[in-house]
C-alpha cells in the first residue's frame, strides 16, 4: 500500500511559540491558518497546531524501551539516517532539551535505529528516528 499524509491535530497554549518552534526549529512551512490554528507541513503530513490551553500532562506516563523511560503518547517521523543526523545537529544548535539524547538502540539486531525525544513549547511529545535497514521498519 502506498504510503499516504497523516493529518494530526495537537494541542499548544502559545500559537506563537508553536509557530516559531515548528517552524524556525524544525523547519516546517505554515500553511493556512486562523485565530487559533496553525496547519504545518510536517515533513509532507498535515500538522494542524489548535491554541486550546494547556492540556498536555505535566508529567507524561512513560514506557521502558531499551533502557529508557519513552514518553507515552508522543509522534514524529521516520527519516532517513542521513536526515536524522542533519535534524539532530540542527536541534542541538537550537538548544533543544532533549527527553532521550539522539542515540543509536538495538544495535547489531533488528529493529536497529537512531532516535531522538524532546517536547514542543506546549509539552507535546515528539520522536524523530531512522532505520540502519529501512526495511526492517515493521520487522518482527
């Protein structure tokens, strides 16, 4: 099946602070727009920012995978390594906190990807990773 865009709306209390985090930061193009919404081209999936308050969890559940405590719900993209290391450079020029530094996890097996975890300016959770096979995306 051919891969289609996603469309995702998320929650912000700053549409501001979105719109400079989506796209300055991450370098997404704004689309349209309103009072309270923002669309973004989220790396060609349709990310829609609705200013709604504050509604994501202080604290997020989390999940322990490999190790480390994966914040639980959280979204993002499949890159290609050579994208993910360009992503991951241009996070830490902005200073981004990280939630899990930019790793390399299931090394030699697998699954083996790099990743990388920090949150948004309204707390939403994002993961961004690539595959050492990108074959291996739905292995078992």
């Amino acid at each position: 099946m051919p891969l289609q865009p996603f469309h995702l709306a998320i929650p912000v209390d700053d549409l501001l602070a979105a719109e400079r985090f989506y796209g300055d930061v991450l370098g997404c193009n704004a689309g349209r727009r309103a009072e309270h919404w923002i669309d973004f081209n989220f790396y060609g999936h349709q990310l829609v920012c609705h200013q709604a308050g504050s509604v994501v969890a202080a604290t997020p559940p989390v999940n322990l995978v490999d190790g480390e405590h994966v914040p639980v719900p959280h979204f993002g993209v499949v890159l290609t390594w050579g994208d993910w290391e360009e992503l991951a450079q241009r996070l830490r020029d902005h200073e981004t906190k990280f939630i899990i530094q930019p790793t390399v996890r299931f090394v030699g097996q697998v699954g083996e990807q790099a990743t990388l975890f920090f949150a948004d300016p309204a707390g939403n959770m994002l993961e961004f990773k690539a595959f050492r096979d990108a074959t291996q995306l739905f292995a078992t």
